[in-house]
C-alpha cells in the first residue's frame, strides 16, 4: 500500500470502478472523477504541443535572464545606480525560478536528445554547480526541501514552507503589531540567505541521516550548525555560503579592475543592492502561493489521488497570468496551482493549461483563487505577523 504522497500519485490513474470509492460524502467532491478528469486534461496537454516547442519557449526565458544579467553587469561599473542592480536581480531571479525551477523538476527530461544540462540529473550536478546556478541554495538540498517536502506535504505541519507554522513565534509574541511588520520587510531583504538556504541545507541533512541511520542538528538555532570547529559548520560556510559570497561580491567586481578599482567597487555596490533587490522579488511571488486567510493547512495525510489534487488546488493561488511577459515577471510562479497538479510540466505548457484547471474547478464547485500578487502579498503577510490565520482543513 502507498503510504506517501509521491506514492499514491504516482499510481496509475483512477479506473471507473474506483470513483464510486473515492467520493468525499463530506464536502460531495467527488475526487476520483476529478482526479480522472485531471489526467484527461494532462492528455489534452501532451497533444496540443511539442517537445521542441516546450524547449525553444524555455530556452527563450533563460535567454531574456541572461540579457538582463549581460546588461544589468555591462553598465554596473559606471556608477551605482537602481537600474544596474534591478537587470541584475532580474538575472538573477530568472535563473532560480525560471531555469533551475522546472528542470530540478524534470520537465525537460523527456525531450529527446536534450542537453544533459537541461535534465534533473545533469542539471549544476557536479563541477556544473555554478556553472548552472549561482545562488546561496545548493542544488541537492533545494532539490530535497523543494521538490519532495514541500510538494508532497503541501500545507501539513511537514510542509517545511508551512509560513504560519515558520512564524509561530512571531505571531504568539508579544511584538507590537508595527514592530513585527517592520521585521518582515527587513527580513524579506535577506531571507535567501536568512532563511530559504539554511532551510533547505538542514532538510538535505536530516533526510542524508535518516537515510544512514544516524541523528543529525535539527535546529539552525543551535550553534554547531554554524560554528567553523564543527564538521556541520564547516560544510555550511566551506560548501554553501562561502564559495557565493566569494563569486558574487569578490570573483565579478575583480574583472573589473582593469576598469579602475572605482568600477569594481560600482560593481560591489551594485551587485549587494541586486541580491536586496532579488530577495524581495523572490519573496514577492514565493511567499503569498499557499498562504492567507483563505487558503486552508491540513492536519491529516490525503489518502488518495483525488484528495492530493484537491488539495493542490485549493492550497494554491495564482496571480495574473497570460503573457510571456507577465509570466517572466512573475517567474512562471503566478501558475502555482497548475504547477502544483504538475510539477513536471514544461514552463510554456501552463499558459495551456490554466484555462482548462480553472474551467475544471468550476465544474466541480472547487475555489481557484486568483488574484494580483500585491493583494496576496498582504494576505501573507497578514498571517505572518499574526494580524489573521489560516483556515483549517479543505474549504470545500
């Protein structure tokens, strides 16, 4: 018997006889026909394009990032200014959330003769590391903290991106409200670095213990997580934190030097106010995808395809969608519900796809929510800081 998420959905996809079995008397979703209906949609999908498409879209993103780091760096040196750093950012945020997102996924995997640096196992794998992506995220844990937990926990205590859970502590102290506001926007300058990296590095541990039957720190708090005399400190700065730092703000402003050393600081200046610029981009359209008021957290695991989906959906927002421009700016993450039901999805197919999961929800009375990011960014906030809270368990 299936006994995880990933295990229960990647069963073959629901016969008549089991959609009588599925049915939810609770919230009268009948979940084995949605799952089904769901799969025909995937179909639907798979007909309507083509794998050299899907890549030549995404090659196009990955281009329109470059074009923004090329310049953002060709004008960086002149003197420190917002629209040097912001091309940077942009670089930046692309080659997370456009690039490394849906490959780490898998979705170029099935393209014929594809790149190996464009598969899930050739993808910033070894020397490649910061070839393919530069970021303070290691590939292996993002791989462990994003794509497993976070995707097949959504919304569960076990979901390591559970916001009201992660702030807690925030929200129970005893903080004045504008205080603890105050905190959120600083924090959303640095939390790449504050929070998403250690996150992921300490999910990557606890996952490589178990699988070796061994305990591990559990807790960033504790101080042999970042002390230089432990082996754990020594691998966070020496494997992690370190070898970005020295790229970002040492290795690129020194090419500069040639220029005079007044450009290479330019260079710096920019390049610290790019990272501030990128986080808050990041936390902009990451953080608001599975939180606010109006969208549940779950307490139980699902049992079946049908509940998987359902909830995929209704612990799942977008934000405008459309355009390739739209979607760039928005890092394809304005797609979350759709990304959610298929995580392997190539980036172009999701313009596809959601008017068919928004005209599917219709059908079976299921809330899609979707709304500008700015309004979403509130409701998250919101619940950060305690001001609201989640609902509890489905909606429907």
């Amino acid at each position: 018997m299936p006994n995880t998420a990933a295990d229960i959905v990647d069963q073959a996809p629901p016969t008549a006889d089991l959609i009588d079995q599925e049915q939810s008397p609770a919230s009268g979703i009948d979940r084995a026909q949605l799952a089904a209906d769901i799969y025909s949609i995937q179909k639907e999908l798979a007909a309507e394009t083509s794998p050299e498409a899907d890549l030549r879209h995404f090659k196009k993103m990955q281009w329109w990032g470059r074009i923004c780091t090329f310049l953002g760096y060709a004008t960086a040196w002149i003197i420190p200014n917002p629209i040097s750093a912001l091309l940077i950012s942009t670089g930046i945020f692309t080659r997370w959330s456009m690039v490394t997102h849906p490959i780490s996924h898998g979705g170029y995997d099935q393209i014929p003769d594809v790149p190996k640096r464009y598969t899930s196992k050739g993808f910033a794998s070894g020397w490649r590391r910061f070839i393919d992506w530069a970021d303070w995220i290691h590939p292996d844990a993002w791989h462990q903290e994003h794509n497993r937990l976070h995707h097949y926990n959504l919304g569960e205590v076990t979901d390591p991106d559970q916001i009201e859970f992660n702030m807690e502590w925030l929200r129970e102290s005893k903080w004045p409200m504008w205080s603890r506001y105050l905190f959120i926007a600083i924090f959303a300058c640095i939390w790449k670095l504050a929070y998403y990296a250690p996150k992921a590095l300490l999910e990557l541990r606890l996952a490589r213990a178990k699988q070796e039957g061994r305990t591990a720190l559990n807790n960033f708090a504790d101080w042999k997580a970042w002390s230089i005399f432990t082996a754990h400190g020594r691998e966070f700065w020496l494997q992690y934190f370190l070898p970005y730092g020295i790229f970002r703000f040492a290795l690129i402003p020194a090419l500069f030097l040639p220029l005079g050393r007044e450009a290479a600081l330019f260079v710096l200046i920019n390049s610290v106010i790019a990272e501030i610029l990128t986080n808050l981009h990041g936390f902009l359209v990451i953080v608001p995808n599975h939180t606010g008021d109006d969208i549940p957290k779950f307490n139980q695991r699902i049992s079946d395809k049908g509940e998987f989906f359902l909830r995929q959906i209704t612990g799942s927002v977008n934000y405008r969608t459309g355009t390739d421009r739209i979607d760039f700016l928005h890092g394809w993450l304005n797609y979350q519900i759709e990304h959610h039901i298929w995580p392997k999805l190539p980036l172009s197919q999701y313009q596809l796809a959601q008017p068919k999961v928004h005209a599917l929800c219709k059908k079976h009375g299921i809330p899609y929510i979707q709304e500008s990011v700015f309004r979403r960014l509130k409701k998250a906030v919101d619940v950060m800081v305690g001001r609201t809270s989640m609902l509890q368990g489905s909606p429907v």
